[in-house]
C-alpha cells in the first residue's frame, strides 16, 4: 500500500502509514496479546474505525517550528538532526492543516519572531516563543484576524517560555493573541489550549459507555476518577448519582473540570501527592470504585498501593495508553486480590503503532 498524499515518507510520526487497516489491526492485536499474556483470553477484539475515519483524526498535535531564509517557516517533527516538514499530513485535521499552511505565509520572520512549537489543541491553537519578551502585536492585521475566524479556529495563544523544549508550558507567560480563551469539545466539554483530549470521539465514548456500564455507579457509591482531565468521565458518573472526587494535575485542566462537572470535588495536583485528601474524603461503609487514565508511564506506585491495600473499590476501569505499563500495574492489582473481567482494545491512533486498552477488574473474596 503507497502512502496517502500529503505523507512524507521520512517522517517518524506513523509507522503504519503503509499498512492496510486489517494488517494495522493485526499487528496492534499481536502486540496486545504478547504484552498482555497473562490476561490473553480476556482480550476483546480491537474497536477501531474504518475507511476515511482513519485519516485527518488528529485535532491535537505539537510541531516543532524552524525558520530559514530560502525555505520561511516550517513545521513538522525531528528525525535525528533534521526538521521534516508536514504541512498536509494527512493524520492532521483539516482545521491543523489550515493552520499551519495559514502560519507559514503570515507569521513575521524567525529573527522577529522566535517561534519553537505550535501546539494545537482542537479549536486552540499556541505559538510558543523561546523569548521572555513579547513581538510587536501589529503583524496579526485585522484582514489575518478574520482568515482565523474563517479557518474554524477559535483561540491563538502566545505562550513567552525562553526555557521550551521537553517541558513545552509554563506557569507564566500566557497572552491571547486573538478569539476566545475557551472552547467546547464534542462532547459539549469546555476545555483551553493546554487540554489533553483522547482522539476520535465515537471510539472515546465507546469507552467510556463500556466503563460507565462496568463501574455501574448509583446514588450512595463514592467513585474516585484519578487523572481526570478536563472531566469527561466525571460528568457520567456525577449524572448518575455517585459522590464523585477527581485528581488532576493541570491547572487549566481543573479550572474546566470544575466548570463541566460542577457536583464532582476536584483536586489539583500529583495524584501521588493527593492521597492524604482521598483518605480523607473515602467514607468508611459503602461501595466504592475507581476510574483511572494515567499517562504513559501507568499508575504512581504510591497511588497503586493506595488503591490495591486502602481504598480496595469493588470495581476498576483503568484506561492506558501503555500495555507495558497496564501490564505491570494489572500483576500488582491481580496480586492484591483483584481478577481481570475484560481487557477491550480501541485504536485512537489509526495508521500508527499506538493502542489504548480498557481494563475492567473486580475485587475477589
């Protein structure tokens, strides 16, 4: 199979860009069973999407930026020592593809303007400046300033962070440059330029559904949603009754989540360093159950044995993006008395090697 046009070929952005769908699946199954053996006869079939669905997904991407003067502004992703640009990837949005194309012809020069990343978060968009001093607002010409209101975005954001690299934000240094600080997903959630949103919406509420129907919360059980973002799990379970807490990191993040799920108590911070306000909060009779999406690197060990020995919820939903670390964290929970029921795989990322799987478990004896 060639390569979709737009699909630069010395990107290392999808490593599936050259596979058919079915041979894409089959590998992200082969994947999931050797990673996940233990739990192997458990493992549902990938829930995935089909035909165009599997291009032009990504609304959420961060790009490195480089100028010269023979080629302008480009944006793409580094591949050793060389910036491969990705104007039309074909993985990208309509609305980021418009962006960037829109940002190479109007942004100011590289010696008047120096731009490291643009991260695009949906209908937000952030040019990030490795400089603590803001340019001279008057490129962005009312005639540009309606070309963005056209192309579907919402927000443009200056982030001024001189130390950017690894960690892309900081605390300080945020001026909106034009729109609206704020925006609704689809699932009708206010999130701003900082947000994580899982990708594909359909597949995101299949997930979400099978958890919901899993955990089961009524009135009078008390659900912990450890990582919760901007809330999206938060509004289901406070709509069917439960006491609900969640832990969140990000500042932005709580600031929506508390917007969008105003009956849930949310906490900000490491959800490691939360654990003495979870004790707190955790009534001492009633059924409890935890709902969990931590990044990559799986669940803190102390929130682990947090959950394993002291809240002990009858039921658990774990999303990972991770199987290495859902596999780690599932022998820790198996080993503390807890039986993997199902482990359903969905493919947010098609045409790459990424998979995110659902873990269900219940508590034994």
């Amino acid at each position: 199979m060639s390569p979709p046009a737009g699909c630069e070929i010395r990107c290392p952005g999808c490593s599936h860009r050259t596979l058919s769908a079915t041979d894409s699946e089959v590998q992200k199954a082969d994947w999931l069973r050797r990673r996940l053996a233990p739990w192997a006869d458990r493992l549902q079939p990938l829930r995935t999407v089909a035909g165009a669905a599997r291009w032009g997904y990504r609304r959420k991407v961060c790009l490195s930026a480089i100028w010269s003067e023979t080629a302008g502004w480009q944006f793409g992703l580094w591949r050793r020592e060389e910036l491969i640009p990705i104007p039309d990837c074909p993985v990208h949005a309509e609305r980021v593809r418009v962006l960037v194309r829109w940002l190479m012809w109007a942004l100011p020069p590289g010696p008047l303007f120096p731009l490291a990343f643009l991260v695009q978060s949906n209908a937000q968009a952030t040019l990030i400046l490795k400089t603590h001093r803001a340019p001279d607002p008057g490129w962005l010409n009312e005639a540009q300033r309606a070309e963005l209101a056209a192309s579907g975005l919402e927000g443009l954001w200056l982030h001024l962070h001189p130390a950017a690299g690894r960690r892309l934000f900081a605390r300080n240094g945020w001026l909106l440059l034009w729109g609206q600080p704020r925006s609704r997903d689809a699932f009708g959630l206010i999130y701003g330029p900082t947000a994580f949103q899982q990708l594909i919406p359909e597949l995101y509420r299949q997930a979400l559904a099978a958890a919901e129907e899993f955990l089961a919360p009524e009135p009078g059980d008390s659900l912990a949603d450890l990582y919760c973002g901007i809330g999206a799990g938060l509004v289901r379970w406070t709509r069917r009754g439960a006491r609900v807490i969640g832990v969140e990191l990000g500042g932005e993040a709580v600031e929506c989540a508390r917007s969008n799920a105003p009956d849930a108590a949310i906490l900000r911070g490491k959800c490691a360093d939360r654990i003495p306000q979870l004790r707190d909060w955790t009534p001492a009779t009633g059924i409890r159950l935890l709902y969990v999406n931590p990044p990559r690197t799986g669940l803190e060990p102390e929130v682990l044995a947090w959950a394993a020995a002291e809240f002990r919820p009858g039921r658990l939903a774990y999303l990972s993006c991770s199987a290495g670390t859902l596999s780690r964290d599932l022998r820790a929970l198996t080993a503390a008395g807890y039986a993997v029921e199902a482990l359903i795989p969905y493919d947010f990322f098609p045409q790459t090697h990424h998979v995110e799987t659902l873990a269900l478990l219940r508590r034994t004896g």
